[in-house]
C-alpha cells in the first residue's frame, strides 16, 4: 500500500528593522527547510552542497552561506540568534519540534526547474499491510487506465494545481484543488488537498514553504520540453503561498506512513497568499473557478460515478501532466473505529496525492467529495476519506478565519 502523500501556520510577518524572535524563528525555520532539502533536491550550488555534505557527515544542519547572507539582508544574523542554538537541530528535530507552522514568502524559491524537480512522496507499503477491516471492504476494484487532460488545463480543469512543500526528505509536490469560501463569496483564496501534503502526522511536525501553483504546465509540455520554460510557462496563473492551513486532529495524532493510518481524515485546507502581491484578485477571481466541498458524506451506493483529478509523479508517470481516473467507488475499510473510505480503479500513482474527487454533489451539480490519500505500491487502485464533519470544521476554521479579509 503506497501511500500517495507528502498544518495549522502562522501568517507571514516580520520587519526587516527589528529583529524580534518570531521573524527569527520564521527565518530560520525557512533556511532549515532550504537547507534540509538540499541533500536531495537536485541542487547544484556549490555552498548547498558543500552544506548538505557537512549535514549528511554529523547529521547536524548546516545553513549554506548564500541563505546566511539573504537573512543577514533582513537584519538577522543566524549566528547570534540564541548564540547558534540552531546548529544543535538535526533533520529530523527539525521537523519534530515544528510544531507550529512558519511558511514566510520567499520569493522565487520555487522556480521552474525546483517546480519540474519536486519529487512524490515516497511512501510505500503493502496492502497486507492493512489491518482492522470491519468486514464492510468491497472486492479490489479494477484497474482503471487514468487519460491524460487536454491541455490546457485552465479551460479542462481550471481549479486544479499542484502543491509544492520542503520536508526534510526533499522538495515534494502533491496535488490540490481550488474551492469555494463560504465567508467571501466568489473570492476564494482556499485550497484543498490531503493532510499528509502539509504536515508529517503522528512522527512529524508541519511542512515548510508551502505554494500552491494553479494550472501548473498549462500547455501539456512534456518534463524534457520544460527544460529551460520560464516562470509564467509554469506557473500562467502565479505562485501562491500558503498563509495559514489546517489539517484534521486525527491525522496529526495518527498519521504515517504505512498501513494507511490516518487515512479516513487525511485532509486538508490551505489558504493562500500571492507571492508577489498580485493585481488584487483572489485566487478563485485569478483562475476563474472554485469547486464547491460536499460534506454530507453520500454512501457508496449511492455514488455512481467519482472522478480524481492529480498530477501522478511516479513512473510510468513524470509528473508533468494533468489525468483524471473516473469510475463508479466501492469502500474501503482500514479501521474498525474510523469511517469507510472511498476507492475508485485508477492507474495513477505518487504526485496524485491530495488531488480533488469530484462527484455530482447534493445539489445536483459538480462538488469536491474526497481527495486522493492512499494506493498499492504496484498503483491500479486509489482511495480517499469521506468528507463529514471533522472536514467540515476544518474547512470552516479557515474560512472564518478570513472572513472579511
């Protein structure tokens, strides 16, 4: 059982005059994230990986001199911070102690070819590895060939987009969706994608640098043909960086990576900022769409037809390209204490995760239902958590929370 994986965050904030500890920590938290992701991410800057060498040998984080001199800009210099505490952190107390979430805008972090080279979540485990059936499982479901979206993806799927996040295994990417805020109407700045693509669960703490891309690779072109793309070819409808985002309270205290724990509540809400200020349009105005979220959980059988949309990233896939697997679910059962799931046939696997199920919602018309959460190692199947009320208070806190704004 593979799961398709990789939240409650604090605002961007800080003055470049002062340097108070909350924009320290901030600032920190971001260079470790840079830094922690440096062993894996491809990177070829000679202090990054002169740092990941020097973090890999002690296992201690090592900050490369070209971030050191970045935050120093800013009035904040590393070293005197708490007299160097940092240097103590490892990867992972990083990212256990990240207890809260600090996700401050850096602007052109996430270029093209960090964007083309984000990495699935790689998150492998058997299906024997499933336990605690409560005897409601339904038969394996076939295999379902995913289709590719015909480009672009604005006019097919316009509130579909990839989600991109540091971890201290790598630079990772995910799948999301744009949805609809109930307390600013037609002005949606919310984005729904799957729990264990903003925060680690029960081992783990929150993600750093968080960024939702809409339409990513609007035009189809193939991972060879982005070499050397610019920033609009990627990203036609900007960057937008997560400002504040909540996941439920059973993934975070059950959450991992095997077995499908957590999975009935592997969701997610993210509220987005753009990178650059943007022209004052909210992300819903920018893309032109916002999916509804259905939260009164129909029954399998009364669900006749679901569709996943995502960007899978693991081969056969490369994780360039929109598909979307459409078939009629069965349930899943994982835990005898937490609810059904939803499982569809589909051939797509790692990258997918946390990409929108769409359904024919209560109202009759089109409404995000679920996201992808988990699959098999050898992919052919996916399944994803029943949206109700646990979903429901979280979608809600974000909404509220910006109510006005």
């Amino acid at each position: 059982m593979r799961s398709i994986r990789p939240s409650s965050t604090a605002r961007r904030g800080g003055s470049a005059r002062r340097t108070s500890p909350v924009l320290a920590a901030v600032a920190l938290a971001s260079a470790l994230a840079l830094t922690a992701t440096a062993c894996e991410s491809g990177d070829t800057d000679a202090s990054a990986e002169t740092s990941a060498t020097a973090a890999a040998d002690d296992g201690k984080l090592k900050i490369p001199d070209d971030i050191k001199d970045r935050l120093k800009e800013h009035g904040i210099d590393l070293d005197k911070w708490r007299d160097g505490a940092w240097k103590d952190w490892s990867k992972d107390d990083w990212l256990r102690e990240a207890n809260d979430f600090v996700n401050p805008i850096i602007e052109d972090l996430w270029d093209p070819d960090r964007m083309r080279d984000a990495e699935e979540p790689d998150q492998g485990v058997d299906e024997g590895d499933i336990s605690g059936d409560q005897g409601v499982t339904d038969p394996t479901p076939e295999p379902v060939q995913a289709a590719a979206i015909s480009p672009s993806y604005h006019a097919n799927a316009p509130t579909a987009g990839k989600v991109f996040f540091d971890s201290p295994e790598g630079t990772m990417v995910c799948s999301a969706t744009v949805v609809q805020d109930p307390a600013n109407p037609g002005k949606s700045n919310m984005v729904w994608t799957a729990g264990h693509c903003v925060h680690a669960g029960k081992k783990g703490g929150w993600y750093r640098n968080i960024a939702f891309v809409p339409s990513y690779n609007d035009s189809g072109k193939s991972a060879q043909e982005l070499e050397g793309a610019t920033k609009e070819e990627v990203a036609p409808y900007g960057v937008w960086w997560g400002d504040w985002a909540q996941t439920s309270d059973q993934w975070i205290e059950q959450g991992g990576a095997t077995g499908g724990d957590g999975a009935s509540y592997d969701f997610a809400v993210i509220h987005v900022t753009p990178e650059k200020g943007g022209d004052g349009k909210s992300l819903e105005e920018k893309v032109g769409s916002a999916l509804p979220v259905d939260f009164n959980a129909p029954a399998v059988a009364k669900v006749k037809e679901l569709t996943a949309i995502g960007y899978p990233a693991a081969p056969p896939y490369e994780g360039q390209t929109l598909y979307r697997c459409q078939d009629r679910p069965g349930r899943l059962s994982l835990s005898a204490s937490d609810p059904t799931m939803y499982r569809i046939g589909c051939s797509m696997t790692a990258g997918s995760s946390g990409g929108g199920w769409v359904a024919t919602g209560s109202d009759g018309k089109p409404a995000l239902v679920s996201n992808t959460s988990i699959g098999p190692v050898t992919s052919g199947w996916l399944a994803g958590p029943r949206l109700g009320d646990e979903a429901k208070g979280v979608y809600d806190s974000v909404s509220e929370k910006f109510a006005g704004q």
